[in-house]
C-alpha cells in the first residue's frame, strides 16, 4: 500500500482574513474588543475552533455575540464548551439559532457558565429539551439577573418547561418575552 501527502493537505485549513483579525485580537488581549460580535451566515466547524481556541486565553471580552443562521454542530459545540470556562463573559446573546440541536449545545453549555448576568435569545428555535436547559440557567444561575426571549418560537412543551423554572428563580430581575 502507499499513500502519498503533498504539502498542501498538510496546511491549517483555510481561515477568511476577517477571522484571522479577531483571532489576533483575541490572542493580544486587545482592551478595545470588549464585545465580540460574530454576525456571519456561516460558521464551520474549522472556523468555530479556531475561535474557540483564540477566545479560551482572552480575559478582555465581556460580551459574546452570535448570529449565525448555519453554525455547523462541531463548531457550535467548540464554542459553547469554551463560553462555558470563560468567567469574563457577563452577558451572551444567541440569535438565530434554527437548529435545535446547536440550541441545545450552547444553553447546556451556559448552565454550567456561573458568571453570566444577562442572557438573550433572538429569533431561535427552542424546543422543550433546549427549554430545560434554559429554565436551569434562568433557575440556577446565582448572577443572572436578565433574560430576554425576543422573536423565539418555543414549541411543544416548552413553554410549561420553562414557566416552571422561571417561577422557581430567585436571582432572575428583568423577563423579557417578545413575540
């Protein structure tokens, strides 16, 4: 048997030059780039783990924003595991998650995330197993003190599964649910 690899299938994956600019600044720990605002159609798995790694050494961001309407599970979960150690996040907002699986992923991932004071989910699908990890965010969490819903549909269950968790919440200050 013989196999061949040139030096070209050995090279790191392709990384567009807007994400070569956030990885630099995550890794410098850049004191502007307190928001980190990632608002793509498209995020791969080689690109969600290049971020996830530039990000897990960064103590200058505080607020973590996602819109991505295609966030492949791979790199949803690079990322979501990361959110989870970082203790300089205080706020997060997911937008666009259609996927319920990715959901899913980063609301299990930000249950275990302690530090986080405002958490808002926009235009997502949540259906009733991403809503129990919602409602033990909105439950458990000992900083969160807001919780915004905006434009989410919230299907099966998931309504009664959260309504019971936000009664239980002791910490919970500001609910917003719109539409």
């Amino acid at each position: 048997m013989f196999a061949w690899l040139s030096q070209t299938t050995l090279m790191r994956p392709d990384i567009p030059d807007w994400l070569e600019e956030i990885g630099d600044k995550l890794s410098n720990n850049d004191p502007l780039l307190t928001t980190l605002e990632l608002t793509h159609q498209r995020i791969d798995d080689t690109q969600g783990r290049f971020l996830a790694d530039k990000l897990k050494d960064n103590t200058s961001v505080k607020f973590f924003l996602l819109s991505c309407y295609n966030l492949v599970d791979d790199g949803a979960l690079a990322l979501a595991t990361v959110l989870e150690t970082c203790q300089h996040i205080r706020r997060v907002q997911l937008r666009d998650l259609r996927n319920s699986r990715e959901a899913m992923i980063f609301f299990k991932a930000l249950s275990g995330m302690k530090h986080l004071e405002e958490l808002s989910i926009r235009h997502s699908q949540i259906d009733n197993n991403s809503a129990k990890y919602l409602g033990l965010i909105a439950e458990s969490h000992p900083n969160l003190q807001e919780l915004r819903l905006v434009d989410s549909q919230l299907g099966g269950s998931s309504l009664s599964t959260l309504s019971r968790a936000l009664q239980s919440s002791q910490k919970l200050r500001r609910l917003y649910m719109i539409n």
